[in-house]
C-alpha cells in the first residue's frame, strides 16, 4: 500500500514538473524546424557534407562548406604535396603575409631540410624547373629579392660548414644547361643596381677557410660541334653614368702566405698576334702584350 501511494506521488511530481518547465517531448527527425529537435540518422547521413573534391585533394573551409581542389593535393605514396593541375595556364604562389606598417609584420618563408645523424647526410632541399620536349624550352628558376626605396634584398647561397674535427667544407655549384644540337646555357651573377646616390649592390665569391684553403673556379663550357667555340668568361665592372664618377674597378688579389704568396697562372695565351683584336693579349716571347 505504501510502496503504491509512493509510486502515485512520484508520478505526480513528474507530471507536475513537464507541466510547469514548459518542456515538450519531441521525437527523432530528418526534418529539423527548431533547434531543440533531435535529428535521426537520416538527416545526419544527408547533411555530413563528406569528402569534397577528388583522391588527392587537400580538405579545406570553402565559405562555410568543405572543399577540395586539383591545385593543392597530397599524395601520401611518395610524399608529395602538388600545386597546380597542370590544366590551366598561369603559376602556383607560395606567399608571406604582407606588413601594414602598423600591427602585421611581413611574414617570412623558410624550406629547412631535415638533419642527419651520427654519420648520416642530411636532407637536401631541390630547386628544379620543368624540362621541355621537343620545340620547347626549359622554364626559370627565378630568384628574385624584394627592391623599394630602402636598400635591395640580398641572396645569399652558403655552403654547409665542416666539422670540427674532420669532414670537408660545403661546395657551391652553378652549372648551365648542355645542349645537343644548341647553345649552351649561361651563368650569370649580377649585382643589383642602384637608382640614386646610394652604392650598387656587389658580389663576393669567398672560399672557405680550412686545412687547405677552398678553391674557386670558373669554368665555361666546351664545344665538341665543327666550327663552334669554346664559351667564354666574362668579368665585366660596373659603369658610372653621372658626373665626376669613375667605372668599377676588376680586382684581383692574391693570398698570402707563410712561405710564398699565392701564383695567378693564365695558361694558353697565343704566342702570335694574329687573328686577335684591340685588348686581347698575347705572349710576345715570354713577355705579357696587349694589342693595341
């Protein structure tokens, strides 16, 4: 008898507090009208939004909905983060968020390879443009500093060091293209120029210092074709164009040395002035002479 009276007195309390809360029972929908229904399955499969795009694409925010695109893909068997579908013509930018000289300051992009260890190489970062097939031709690799009113950009490209104890000091190559049928591709360093009084941008070629001191080397290229020369190495300085001002200077300086200095050594000078032109030099019986 006590156990009913309690079960009656529990069920008017419930009944009591759905009536004063306000509160309405509400059952599974797929057509949601207000924001206390609860959705079925249905409405759940219908509304996930799913994978945008194709296999491949890169999952991102596309005005509040989920998106993909063929310009930005991974492809996780080799490791390959691609840009650009290849089918439309213009060009993939990777780009820092810019300043606005008030609260945001230009943001920087670095590419740092992963390191080695205990006698392991390190990563290596590769730079290449495309190839062309027949009629066509290879693309840039553009690196370009930023230039404003203040002082140009700088490039700088440093080997890696050795190590304290053992192992040999980076290198640094600049190799053009070969060619089979045209003109060999060229190297060319040049130093950026300046519009107003300030001073022109110059290029250091520094060998590294060591057990034995780093070496630099020009090479032009070869021609193994009939009728078709050697190429050729061009150290050219700068003009001056305004008033009272001189043209640059071509130095050369020669290392020092506890025994002897170092030894600049030209080897192949003709032995005969014909054929050369005014400036070319020549070896006049072992003396140095400059065709006037």
């Amino acid at each position: 008898m006590i156990q009913e009276e309690f079960k009656n007195d529990v069920i008017t309390v419930i009944k009591d507090w759905f009536t004063n809360s306000g509160f309405k029972a509400r059952k599974l929908t797929d057509t949601p009208t207000d924001a206390l229904q609860v959705v079925n399955k249905r409405y759940c499969d219908a509304n996930s939004g799913g994978v945008a795009g194709n296999d491949k694409d890169i999952q991102f925010n596309d005005g509040g909905v989920m998106g993909g695109d063929d310009n930005l893909q991974w492809d996780k068997n080799n490791g390959s983060l691609i840009l650009g579908d290849g089918l439309t013509l213009g060009s993939v930018d990777i780009k820092g968020t810019d300043g606005d000289n008030v609260s945001k300051t230009p943001v920087s992009l670095s590419f740092l390879a992963g390191e080695g260890a205990d006698y392991q190489a390190g990563g290596s970062i590769d730079f290449t443009t495309g190839s062309s097939a027949t009629g066509g031709w290879g693309s840039f690799l553009n690196l370009d500093p930023g230039h404003e009113n203040g002082d140009g950009g700088q490039i700088e490209i440093t080997a890696g060091d050795g190590g304290s104890t053992s192992g040999d000091g980076g290198g640094i190559t600049l190799t053009a293209g070969v060619t089979y049928g045209g003109v060999g591709g060229n190297v060319v360093v040049d130093a950026g120029n300046s519009d107003n009084a300030s001073t022109a941008g110059k290029i250091d070629f520094n060998a590294g210092n060591g057990g034995e001191g780093g070496r630099i080397q020009i090479l032009a290229g070869g021609s193994n074709a009939d009728s078709t020369d050697g190429g050729v190495i061009q150290i050219q300085s700068g003009q001056a164009n305004g008033a009272t001002a001189n043209g640059g200077n071509v130095n050369i300086y020669l290392g020092t040395g506890t025994t002897n200095r170092g030894r600049l050594n030209i080897t192949g000078l003709p032995t005969s002035s014909a054929g050369l032109s005014s400036g070319d030099i020549w070896l006049n019986s072992n003396v140095l002479t400059i065709v006037p």
